[in-house]
C-alpha cells in the first residue's frame, strides 16, 4: 500500500513540460486541413528542426532525408516541421491537398507539415521573423533549416544545400537530443 502511495505521488508531482518558447509559440493550420496547432504546445519538450519546403526545387529530395531524419529520432524526441512556402521562383505552386498528396506519395512524408507560409524578408510569417531574428538569417532558398532545443530555443541553422544527412546536421540534432 505504501509503494502504490509512493508511486501515486511521484506521478501527480512529475512536472509537466510547460510552454515557455515565445519562439514557438505560433498557430499554425495543419497541411490541407481546418485543425490548427500551437507549434510550443504540441512540442514542447521536443528537438524541433524547422524547414521550408518545395515541391519542384532541385533540393525537394531531401525530403526523403527529412523523413529519415524524422524517423530515427523520434523516439527520442526530435519532430522535423515542414513549412511549403512558393516564395522561390514559385516552386510551390499547388493547393495544399496537392503538396500533401506529393508529399505522401512521392517521399512517403509523415514528420507533421503545415499550411504554405511566407518566408522571404519582404512578407514573412512572423515565425520566420522571429526564426530570423535569432539565427541573423532568413530562408534564401527552399530547404533552409533552423533547429530548435528541447528548451524552445534557436540552437544553429543549416543552409539548403546541406542535405539531411549531413554529419553537421546529424551531429547538432544528436547533441540537442542529449541536452
């Protein structure tokens, strides 16, 4: 009885990981869909890597990558973000239900994707604002990739051209995963 007492306890005062990342704390709709999510409460506690993608851009391979970067660390709580945006010479120029079926289809994506969001300087979202903010850079192609800690917090960012299998890459989600 005492143990069952005890273990009730430690449970009811476990803390609860609380949104405090005024960096994530953003609304955003879900890929062709009417649910919106609140990217700090649906990940707070979690490596986040935050990328902008295209459907018809030369680096739109990568998300195979993503979704393998996605599916080894998961578990450990990495979750990769995906943000179409037709800011690049409009490589991203279909519906959403379009993006989403590419994405599926095509890359087998499954890490969480959001509704097409402006990242460029001139009209960015103000999460890119912010992302930009901290990390003194905004997207200047598809693909741009900002990685965020379990704290909410910028930790580095990756131009498109590195791939997701980067050493660089792979190493800093590693390392935030162990923080």
């Amino acid at each position: 009885m005492r143990i069952a007492l005890i273990m009730i306890t430690a449970l009811l005062t476990t803390p609860v990981l609380a949104c405090n990342s005024t960096l994530l704390d953003q609304n955003f709709r879900k890929l062709a869909a009417e649910e919106t999510v609140n990217l700090c409460q649906a990940y707070a506690g979690k490596v986040v890597l935050v990328v902008n993608t295209a459907s018809k851009c030369g680096y739109t391979p990568q998300y195979e990558g993503l979704e393998q970067l996605f599916e080894k660390y998961q578990s450990q709580g990495l979750v990769v973000l995906g943000f179409p945006s037709n800011d690049f010479l409009g490589q991203e120029p279909g519906t959403e239900a379009e993006i989403q079926d590419f994405c599926r289809l095509t890359y087998d994506v499954k890490f969480p994707m959001f509704e097409k969001t402006p990242v460029k300087k001139e009209h960015a979202h103000p999460f890119y604002v912010q992302l930009a903010e901290v990390s003194s850079t905004y997207p200047q192609w598809n693909f741009h990739k900002y990685l965020i800690g379990r704290d909410g917090k910028f930790i580095t960012h990756f131009t498109p051209h590195t791939k997701p299998s980067d050493p660089m890459i792979v190493t800093a989600i590693e390392q935030a995963l162990q923080q």
